[in-house]
C-alpha cells in the first residue's frame, strides 16, 4: 500500500523543502495544501483517515509546517481534536523546521560536552521559535538554561518552558554584544538561535573561556551569530571549545527529519513534537545509532 504524507501547511504555499524531504525519506505521495487554519482542518484530515481501514492507516500520515510555530501548534491541536477511536494517523510538527533543528543543535551539544545534567547552558534569542524549544530540550535533559532576549522577556515564556519541559530555566535581557561576557560567566554550553546575519557574541565573550565546553551557532548568513564559528564547523576545537556551526547542525537536522517521516508509516498514533524529534536525534547521536 503506498505511504500518504499530508502536508498541512500554514503559509500560503506549501514547503518545497518540506515535501522533498518526505519524498527522500520514503513517502509515496505527497498532499500539499497552503494557506491552512485550524477551522479547515477538520475535513481535511477526515478526508484523510476515512478512507483506508484501521489496520491500513498507519499508510498514512500528516506532517504540519509553514513559517510560524505557534500556527503550527494550533494546527496540530486541530489535528488531534479530529481524530477519534481507532481513526488516527501518526503527525508530525516542524514548522519552519524548528523542531528538528532544535534537537539537532541539543544533540550536538550533548556529543561534546557527554551529559548535560549539571551543565549551565545559554541560548542566546532563546525566545525565538528555534530558542525556545533548544530551551526546553536542554532543560529536559538536566542543564540549567539561560535565555537570552535583546528586550525583557515575557515571564510567562520561562513559565510555559517550565510547565512543558520541567527543570530549571531562567531568562535575561542581553541588549548587545558587549553584554555576552557577562551572560556566560559560569557557563558550560552556548547556542545561538538568533536571526540571520546578526551577531550576538563577539570572540572575546567566549573564546578560551574556562568552563565552556561547547557550543553552536544556527545562524548561516554572515555575519557569524557567534563570531569565530564557521558554518561548516562540527565537532572541531576553536579557542578551546568544541564548536558547531549552521552546516554541521543543519547535517543532522536533516537526517533527524528524514527519520522522522520514515517512523511516522511505522504506525498510525505517534505525534511528533520537539520532546519526541529530541528522543530521535538522541538516538541517531548514540554510539550505536
């Protein structure tokens, strides 16, 4: 039976990027439609389960993007809310990719620095999408997190990061760069998840810092968010740390996704999210995987 991907997307056109990747990670098919909110969601997704039987619907499957996260979690509420009984498919939510590079950079940081539990680690515009759940994923794991924002932050973000992923989680306004010394005092691990071509940590911050183990730079348009970080950077030493740039996160970002859509045909009642895409990238990271 041919494996089904729906594609519900919440921009007006449907991901390029997302529908090949399911192509090359085994999908037969795939239903793109753009443009989509929560009150459309219902039929389409009925659309989608009432025609193959129970022990047929694991053939089928729906992956939830577009360029907004939160969007994107309202869509996959919509998307649970319509399934009921045995009539379910296994879903999947990467909007604007931010899950799977999420756990991508998480696990990066874990190779290097061998556990996170203990480790004080600072996300740098870590209430951004791709921030916020590196956020909660380091929490998850055992580090105490520090997120950083340009403004104050909204304490309801740590609240909700606390609530979802538990631990320890606090957040700090971070105005410029000349403010990063400062922020990584203590720390052990350092990600930035800030916009393209803006620079949030100069060299000195923390090149040859003591304590810092790690760390990783998502942002792939130049200027470097972390300078010193080249982008093709994965698992070398610079000034003494262990460092990651956008290309070498953004390799296993794409085999965390391919993997992903391979396991969502694998049975028809998985979900998906950054907790489950995290366990993933874990195990693709393993010394085994």
């Amino acid at each position: 039976m041919r494996k089904l991907l729906l594609q519900l997307d919440t921009s007006p056109h449907p991901s390029v990027f997302d529908r090949i990747v399911a192509l090359d990670a085994g999908a037969d098919e795939v239903l793109s439609y753009g443009g989509i909110t929560p009150d459309a969601v219902r039929d389409l997704v009925h659309g989608c389960i009432f025609t193959r039987g129970p022990k047929d619907l694991r053939h089928t499957a729906i992956f939830i993007g577009g360029s907004d996260m939160s969007a994107g979690e309202r869509l996959l509420e919509a998307v649970q809310k319509a399934f009921f009984g045995p009539m379910r498919v296994s879903v999947m939510l990467d909007s604007n990719g931010s899950n799977t590079t999420s756990a991508a950079a998480v696990a990066k940081l874990q190779q290097a620095a061998g556990t996170l539990t203990g480790q004080r680690a600072v996300v740098t515009a870590g209430t951004g999408p791709v921030g916020v759940r590196a956020a909660g994923l380091l929490s998850r794991a055992g580090a105490e997190v520090t997120v950083t924002s340009r403004r104050t932050v909204d304490p309801g973000l740590v609240r909700g990061l606390v609530q979802r992923f538990g631990g320890d989680v606090r957040a700090v306004t971070m105005a410029d760069g000349s403010q990063a010394q400062a922020v990584l005092e203590g720390a052990g691990l350092l990600l930035n998840a800030g916009p393209a071509g803006v620079q949030l940590v100069p060299r000195g911050a923390w090149a040859g810092r003591q304590g810092l183990r790690a760390a990783a730079d998502v942002n792939a348009v130049p200027p470097a968010g972390v300078e010193g970080i080249d982008v093709r950077d994965d698992g070398v030493e610079r000034e003494g740390v262990t460092v990651f740039g956008a290309l070498g996160v953004g390799g296993l970002k794409m085999k965390i996704h391919r993997a992903c859509i391979e396991r969502l045909f694998a049975r028809n009642d998985a979900v998906f999210d950054a907790e489950d895409i995290s366990d993933v990238a874990r195990e693709l990271t393993s010394p085994k995987g």
